[in-house]
C-alpha cells in the first residue's frame, strides 16, 4: 500500500514487545506498516518518545494499550501526542481499548476523579478524538471536550459462546453482583437465555462506596451542634450470598467488563457451583488479572476465563491455561479505516442493545 | 500558623518531614496507595476547605507514578475546595527535555537556588577554600560556577568538549588552571555520572591536589555510583532533594546538604504574602 497517499499514520506509544502485539495485529488487518517512533525508558526513568519521520498535516492514530505500569503508559501517551501536535500533525486520534482509571470515575470522600483529571490532560496534550472498547461507566464520555467512539466487545464474546461453549442453549448468564445486572441481561437477550442474578455480602466493594459521605449521616458525630437534631440514615444490612435465579443442571455464564481481582469471581463461581451450575465460564472484555489472579483461577471452580486481547496478558495465560483470548483487532481496524474515510460506524453497533 | 496545610507524596517522605518540622506543623494526613492493578488511588484525611495547600513531591525514583501521584493530589485538593494549592517541587521531572523556565508555565513558578547552601557547605567543610577552583564540567555550566567564584573570592575553570575532526570522540579540553589547588566541580544535576568522572580524571592529571563534586540533584541511576566509587573524589556532595539514604550505604564519598530549611522558608514567606527573593542569597538558619 503506499503510505503517503494513504494520508494517516498508525504509531504504537507503548515501549514493551508484549504491549505492541495488539499494534502490530491492528496495522496487519489495515494493510499499514506501524509508524516508526522510538519509545523508551531512560535509565533515571524518564519517559523518552522519538518519533522518526514527518506527520505534518497527516491523521495520526496512537494505539497505546494498558500493561501492569499504568502511569507509564500514560506518559508515553500524552508525550507521543504532544509530539505529533507540535510537529504539525492534522487530527491525533487515541486508540485506547482500556482505558485506565475508569473505576476512579466517581467521588469517594476526599479522593480525585482521576478519570476526569486524566481527560483533561489528554485533551490538553492534543488528542482530539478518542476510540475505547467498553468503558467502564458511558458517563466517562461526558468527561471529554472531544468525540470517544466506545466500541464493545459484546459481539466478539457472543460469537465465542455461540461457537465454543457446547450446548450454550443450556446456559444462564449470571450477573455477579447488581451492579452488572444490566450488561447480562443485553447478553441473555441476545442468546435468548435466562438471567441470574448474585446479591450479597461479599459484593458489597469499591462500586457502593461511591460517596463514603451519606447524607444524614449513618453515625451521629460528637461535634454537632447541641440541638441540631438530623435523623439518622439507616446503615445497610449485609445479607448473606444468594442467588436469584435457577442455575441448577445449567452452564453458568458470569458477565462483567473487567476482571482484575478475581476473589469476588472466585467466591461466586463456589456459590454457583453449590447451587447445581456444572460448568462456569467467566466472559470479560478486559483482562487485567492482577496480583494472584492465575493462580486463584487455577485453584478454582472456574472452567473457562475468556478475556479479549485489548490488555496484554501473556504472563497470566502461562500461569494458568484456563485463560483464553479472543481478537478483538478486527473491530478496532475497522473503526480506525472508517473514521479516515468519514464513514458511517454505526454498522459497527448494529448488534448493540441500550444496556450493553 | 493558620489556614495552611502540607501534604507529601511517596517519593521523598523524609524531606516532607523535615520541612513541616522546620515549619513548626504537622503533616498533613493522606492516604496514597496502589490497587493490585496500579493504578494510583489518593485520599485525603483531613480537611482542606479554604486552607492553603502544599504538596511536596520530587521528580525522583519512579518519576511517572509519582508525578501522577502528584496530579491526582493537586486534583483531589481543588475538589476538597483548597484556596490555593502549591507543588513543591524539589526536583522538577523532565527538565532536560523542556526548559523549566518562567515563561513555558501559565502559572507562577518559583525557581529557588541551593548556592546559598553549597556556598555554606564550601566554607565549612573544605578547608583550603580560599584557595581552590571552581570548575564547571561543561560550558553550559559557566554562569553558574562564575557566580560561585565571585562570591567566594576565587578562580574559576572550566571543561569543554573538543571534536578534532568529524569521526573522533570528543576530547575535553581544561580551560583554566587547576595546578597545586583544591578543585570543586559543580553541576546542577549528576545522572549516570560519566561527564563528572572524566573531568575529576582530567583535573587530576592537570594537577589538582584534591577533586570535589557538588551537584544539587543527585539521580545517581545506572552505573553512577560504580563510576564514582572508581574515581578518584574526595566527596561527592548533593542535596536531599532527592533520597540518598541506599546510595550512601554503597557509596561512603556521597554527603547530603539539607536543604529543607530553603524550602520551609519559602513556604512559609509565600504564605505570609512576603518576597521569596531574599532566599536567592541567603540560607536561613
């Protein structure tokens, strides 16, 4: 293909080989050699990005994929497309298919949304569009000054279910906790199958604590005002795990967006087995997979975790075969070759209910 | 003093700690941790509603956890409804690959000097000072050093890189004399130290008697501390703007100058609405 007529340059910011498989399967499918950039570590840890060879007036798409060092990453992202701005490029398209700090979309406390801290300076560095897969809350949007496309992976784990779970039409998608109730139920309606849903004790982590303030306050302080009498809230009871649902003689199917500690999967996976589920596959977009996740999952009843590749996860899948990938390059590419040629994307979300 | 509130960051605890004991306060509660999948998470433990904020946090060690560290920090103080928030920055991350100058800032910046100290340093630890050198490692250096020289009283030299001809490695030429004399080289930042060990060789085969290094930064990654354990120093001296407690333990050439009082003293002069300028010549006590 010849590349100055093209008009768009693909570059890849991250600086590992492991980080850079997604680039390179991306820039395959579109027919274009990965733009020639050097990206690096100096030894006292700074972040050095060269980029070698002339973007002015082109359309640029930075592909930067999450490993374990986030803030790196970060770095490595905003120095290429600060870069590139300065060189005169037209358009710096992000290609971020996890977007990190997602979770930190929320006030706790004292705390930072970091997510919009981290918009903020992706615009500043001169990003002007943004393509991700499954954000973790749509809100984030809403955090930018410019256009983020949010892809999903939804088609691509349908497609999987349907080809390699056998007798899928036994199965049941499960949501692990209410807070995912939605995205399993736009999964059970697409395979007509039944929904479950898990509730209790050991659900109750980050996701409740949006605003560690409540307002009354659950506890009475001390240092009121003497005759400003507030009613209490009531504190939330903690029930023990259940199930609402029958899973019994069924294939369990839990759905979530990201699976980083994997306790809380691992615990649900013992409950839905004790309940009569006979084989439990765990369906994410993201594999973060941190800390002890392999070994947990190996440990576990869980047969089958099936992540896409938008988070490298290599070092996971040697630990623990039950891990496996699908490829979700084929949706990016096709986002990156439509927003070039001004087409329409909204092929690209045909199959997409309103709660996915 | 009211109304004002010092947080630090990870990256250097201990001079946050000095400088709020200088300052007569405690420091500031804050939580800042890591979740398993590392991304930073920060919360503050106390109260920050009008007081005036400042964080302390320098660009050393993991530089891009902790600068973001200190971006979530700031964020999470102008969320908590700060008047004001102030980085304080002993070591400014990237500074060879930008200018930290004045102007590529849109707000006010306060680039303080540590030669106040390295002056006292100089007249209380190396004897022969009357009498020494002071010498620049390269000519991008020459303002600094000349600044020194004149406030001591003394000469100063200089090293410069020489290229004879397209295909030869640089050769560094001495401009000045160091024969029969104490020579101190001086240098804002010393990283993986290569420049500063061939000028110590070249000041000795030029007839220095003793070769000192004062540099305020001292990064000391890579094989920094092999190479000065192999020159010929008599001390290498840095600030405690960035931690020196493990280089130490393999190297016993590195001293510190501590200069936390410099910073406690800014801190507390931009507080009060007073000139910070005075610390550009004098060291408080």
């Amino acid at each position: 293909m010849n590349v100055a007529k093209s008009g768009y340059r693909v570059f890849s910011a991250n600086s590992t080989a492991a980080s850079t498989e997604l680039a390179k399967k991306i820039t395959e499918r579109l027919g274009v050699d990965l733009g020639k950039s050097v990206v690096y570590q100096e030894s006292n840890r700074e972040t050095r990005v060269d980029v070698k060879e002339s973007v002015r007036g082109q359309t640029i798409f930075i592909i930067q994929t999450v490993p374990r060092d986030v803030n790196t990453a970060i770095m490595e992202l905003l120095v290429m497309a600060y870069a590139l701005k300065t060189s005169c490029a037209k358009n710096i398209i992000g290609v971020i298919p996890y977007f990190p700090y997602s979770k930190q979309c929320k006030m706790r406390k004292r705390g930072s949304i970091v997510c919009k801290l981290l918009a903020s300076m992706l615009a500043k560095a001169g990003l002007t569009h943004i393509i991700t897969m499954d954000l973790h809350q749509k809100e984030i949007q809403g955090f930018f000054s410019f256009p983020v496309d949010n892809l999903r992976a939804s088609p691509f784990l349908l497609q999987y279910i349907q080809e390699e779970v056998p007798d899928y039409r036994n199965a049941i998608i499960v949501a692990k906790s209410p807070s995912a109730a939605k995205r399993a139920q736009s999964y059970a309606e697409r395979l007509r199958l039944g929904l479950a849903v898990m509730h209790g004790e050991a659900q109750c982590s980050e996701s409740d604590m949006a605003d560690g303030r409540h307002s009354p306050p659950c506890v009475r302080n001390t240092s009121g005002h003497p005759g400003l009498e507030l009613p209490l809230m009531m504190a939330k009871e903690k029930p023990p795990i259940t199930v609402v649902g029958d899973v019994g003689g069924r294939i369990a199917i839990i759905v979530d967006d990201i699976i980083d500690d994997v306790e809380d999967f691992v615990a649900a996976a013992e409950i839905l087995k004790e309940r009569g589920a006979y084989k439990i596959y765990i369906m994410a977009t993201h594999g973060l997979l941190s800390a002890d996740a392999p070994r947990l999952i190996e440990e576990s009843a869980i047969d089958e975790v099936v992540v896409t590749n938008t988070v490298p996860h290599e070092v996971q899948k040697l630990q623990c075969p039950k891990i496996k990938t699908v490829d979700v390059s084929m949706i990016l590419a096709e986002a990156i070759r439509r927003i070039h040629n001004g087409e329409s994307m909204a092929y690209l979300f045909r199959n997409i209910t309103v709660d996915d | 003093m009211p109304n004002i509130k010092i947080f630090s960051g990870s990256s250097h605890p201990d001079l946050g700690q000095k400088i709020s004991d200088r300052l007569g306060l405690e420091l500031g509660k804050v939580v800042t941790k890591k979740f398993s999948n590392q991304e930073t998470c920060v919360e503050i433990g106390e109260s920050v509603r009008g007081e005036d904020v400042y964080i302390v946090q320098s660009g050393c060690g993991e530089i891009n956890d902790n600068l973001m560290e200190l971006l979530i920090m700031i964020n999470a103080c102008k969320i908590a409804s700060a008047s004001r928030v102030t980085a304080v920055i002993p070591c400014f991350p990237y500074a060879r690959q930008d200018k930290k100058d004045k102007g590529f800032f849109d707000i006010p910046v306060d680039n303080l000097y540590a030669e106040p100290a390295v002056l006292k340093w100089i007249k209380e630890n190396i004897n022969e000072w009357k009498n020494c050198t002071i010498v620049s490692p390269d000519a991008g250096g020459a303002k600094r050093v000349t600044s020194i020289a004149d406030r001591l009283n003394v000469d100063f030299a200089l090293i410069h890189k020489e290229r004879k001809k397209a295909n030869e490695v640089d050769r560094m030429v001495l401009v000045g004399d160091v024969k029969d004399r104490v020579a101190i080289l001086v240098d804002d930042m010393a990283d993986t130290c290569g420049t500063i060990c061939h000028a110590a060789d070249k000041l000795v085969s030029a007839g220095a008697t003793k070769v000192y290094a004062i540099l305020t930064h001292g990064i000391f990654s890579g094989p920094a501390i092999t190479r000065i354990n192999n020159a010929c120093f008599e001390a290498v001296v840095v600030t405690n703007t960035i931690p020196q407690e493990d280089k130490m333990k393999h190297c016993s050439k590195i001293q510190v100058i501590d200069i936390s009082m410099i910073l406690a003293e800014a801190i507390r002069r931009t507080h009060n609405g007073e000139s910070v300028s005075y610390l550009f010549s004098h060291v408080p006590l």
